[in-house]
C-alpha cells in the first residue's frame, strides 16, 4: 500500500514556480526520495507535464556518479533545458556533490553555483534532496542568497502510519511507539524483522556516516557511548558539562564539554536528534542550558538500545515533540518560577516545568504530557505548572490512555494521546 503524504505534497505544490530552490531536508530513509521521485513526480504528469520536461538525478545512485562532479552536473543539465517549455530539476542527496576539499573554504560552494545558476533560467524549476543540514539546511540563508526554500521531511506521523496499519489504533501506537515511523518499518511483519532493519540502519548508515563524514572514526567508541546516554536520557535535562562528569563518573573517561557538543551538533546535523531550548514564561526570555534532546525516530532510538528501556512515559513525550514539529511549531521547555511559603512560614522560591511551549505565529499552547492520571490528585499535580501561566494562551494536558476529550474547572484540555496524533486540528478543539 502507498502512503500518500499528502502533507508534503501540498507543501511541494505551493512552492512551484516560486523562483526558488525548494530545498528538501530529512533524515536518511525518512521518504524524500519517495516524495520526489514518486509522489511528486506523478503529480507533474498528471498536470500535463511531459516526461521529457522533467530532470531526475539521484546522486547516491552509482549509475550517476560521475555527475557529483558540479561541472559536470551543470553540463548535463543544461545539455537537457530546452529554451521553450517549463522544466523541472530533481536532484536527489545533493550533499554527494558537495567534496570535503570545499567544507570550511570562504568561497562559495560550486554546487550552490550550479543551482543558483540555473534560476536564471526562467523556464526551470529546481527541487533537491539532502541528509545533511551542514551541508544544506544552515546554508539557505547564506549559500543560496534567500533563494532556498527548505521542506523539512520527518518520518511518519502516526496519522499516516495508521494508514497503512492493519490494526487498531491502539495496537498501532504501541508498535508505533516501539519500532517507529520510517516507512520501510511498513513492510516488516515481525519483531525479529524490524529490530534487524532499524538496528542494521543505525550503525551500517546513521553511525558510518557521521564517523566517516566528520573523521571521528579514532573516537567511534566515545561517540557510540554518547548516542547511548542519550537515547537512555531523552527528556531529560542536560548539557555537555553535564554529560563530561558521567563519563568521568560512571565510564571513567575523559570526553571534554566542547567535543562532546561537537559530537551531538553531528547527531542534529544528520537530523538523528532535535533540541527543546528552555524558555523561561514570566521572563520571557530563553535559558541556553540546560536542554533536552529527542529522537527523530523512536524505533531508531529504540533499536540502538536494543529494545531494553521502553519507558512509555519517555516515549509519549518524545512522540508529543515530533508531531508538533511535524506540524511546524516551534517548540520549547517552559519554566515558571513562583515565590510560595513554606511549611515553617518562610518566602521561598519554586521553579515548575512545563513539557512543552509551542509557538506558532501568534498561536501558542502550554502542553503537558501525562501517561496516566487515575486520581484527582494527579491531575492537580499535573497541571500546577500550567495554572500558574497568567496569559489567555490554551493550556492543554495530553493523557496516555483513552479519555474523553474536555475542559477541567480550571480550564485545562485534556485530551487522549491518540486524538491529538489522529487528529489533525487537535489542538484547536
């Protein structure tokens, strides 16, 4: 069965003809290339075009290795625009064309030449791929001179998981929780399957990239090591001082702050983890550090810790997370600060934490993540961060279990994990 994802689809469809490079971003296996070569692709004929209108290049394919060469790329394509008629550019994992000689140089990337060249062009429309936000995503603004238009490709949103599920909604988050969204996991029938899949996927590509890439191969355990005390540590609160004296205290080595943020900057880049920055509600202001850290993938995540630590608690907030960005929040950690009294009569200070402050325009939600809350009293618990937020802005608690979406006395929502990821303007219910 396809999956057609009809969000990203759209998003394509709005960017045409826009005279700029749409610029799609993702981790490897996400479905780009699906979304491209396939999705896309189908909808230009569709509309009219003619087949010979369109350039597909798949740059990781060993068929076409020749045009990694940016010269040689930019014969070829020009050899194929014809001056009448409207042409479409597909090139798929760009970043092949992009040598390590030219990573640091001043000068512009020949690449970003050969495709900034061909806007000048006013019949040729130009869409790309790439797995690498080093070498893309943080250089539209720069390398591209405001003519990139970046489309950030996640893996299945557990919408379109259940598209393709043959199950109940239920089953289907447990699994979806468990093994994750890229789609390949689709095809898999068992657990045997689909752990060998995600585990082979995350060292045989994930980890050989990033080591390769980044020439960190002398230090592959270290780095081994620090993918696991994250995947172990999602949600929690830490920072790379943090980081350095666990090593020192439970792995008695020696990894330095700086090269351990050197090491995660190599995880986000290759969009294997995200960030929540802390934001400060009352102040209105951001806290550098500490941060939190999740998972792009949860089977992923899973997988590398072979399927050991499968805290449901953990990992509906990391869900929660994703399918916010997916929609395009941006997302952060609140923090409230709230001078109470203590039991001996004395002012003292107490910080709550809200598990996720979502910004969108002028739209904004405080939500809160609770697996369960069998009791009043949890409830209470669960929303004292929340009720001490003095702004209109909707307070919202997501709970793990079937409930009935409603309002508290207090006007808090409250709402079941699986009508926020099912429905689609969940939030605004």
């Amino acid at each position: 069965m396809t999956i057609q994802r009809e969000w990203y689809l759209e998003k394509l469809k709005a960017r045409m003809h826009n005279g700029m490079i749409k610029v799609i971003t993702g981790m490897r296996r996400s479905g780009k290339s699906f979304l491209l070569f396939n999705l896309f692709y189908d909808y230009l004929l569709e509309s009219g075009v003619r087949s010979e209108n369109v350039i597909a290049l798949n740059l990781e394919d060993e068929e076409y290795a020749e045009y990694r060469d940016p010269h040689k790329l930019s014969e070829y394509l020009r050899s194929k625009i014809g001056s009448g008629g409207q042409y479409y550019v597909l090139l798929d994992e760009v970043q092949y064309a992009i040598s390590p000689s030219d990573i640091g140089s001043d000068a512009p990337l020949p690449l970003y030449g050969v495709l900034n060249g061909l806007l000048r062009k006013t019949n040729v429309d130009v869409y790309v791929t790439g797995s690498n936000s080093r070498f893309l995503s943080s250089d539209i603004r720069t390398e591209f001179r405001g003519r990139g238009d970046e489309v950030r490709v996640q893996p299945l949103s557990f919408s379109e998981f259940m598209s393709g599920y043959e199950g109940d909604k239920y089953d289907g988050l447990r699994d979806y929780m468990t093994y994750g969204g890229l789609p390949q996991i689709t095809f898999f029938k068992t657990h045997e399957q689909k752990a060998a899949y995600l585990t082979n996927l995350f060292e045989e590509t994930y980890i050989k990239d990033i080591l390769a890439r980044y020439n960190v191969r002398r230090n592959a355990n270290e780095f081994g090591e620090l993918v696991d005390v994250l995947a172990s540590g999602v949600g929690s609160l830490t920072n790379p001082m943090k980081l350095s004296n666990t090593f020192k205290s439970t792995k008695n080595k020696a990894l330095s702050p700086l090269m351990i943020s050197k090491y995660i900057g190599y995880m986000e880049d290759s969009f294997l983890i995200d960030d929540a920055k802390q934001y400060d509600v009352k102040g209105k202001r951001y806290i550098n550090s500490p941060r939190k850290y999740y998972f792009t993938d949860m089977g992923l995540r899973n997988a590398r810790l072979n399927f050991r630590q499968l805290e449901e608690t953990h990992a509906m907030e990391n869900l929660i997370y994703n399918e916010l960005k997916l929609r395009g929040f941006s997302v952060d950690v609140g923090v409230i600060e709230k001078r109470e009294k203590s039991e001996d009569g004395r002012s003292i200070r107490k910080r709550y934490e809200i598990d996720f402050v979502a910004n969108q325009g002028f739209k904004r939600y405080y939500i809160q993540s609770a697996l369960a809350m069998p009791t009043l009293e949890k409830e209470q618990q669960e929303q004292r961060s929340l009720v001490n937020v003095n702004d209109s802005f909707k307070k919202i608690i997501i709970v793990g279990g079937p409930t009935a979406m409603h309002y508290n006395e207090n006007g808090v929502l409250i709402m079941g994990i699986h009508d926020f990821l099912l429905k689609k303007d969940s939030l605004n219910l």
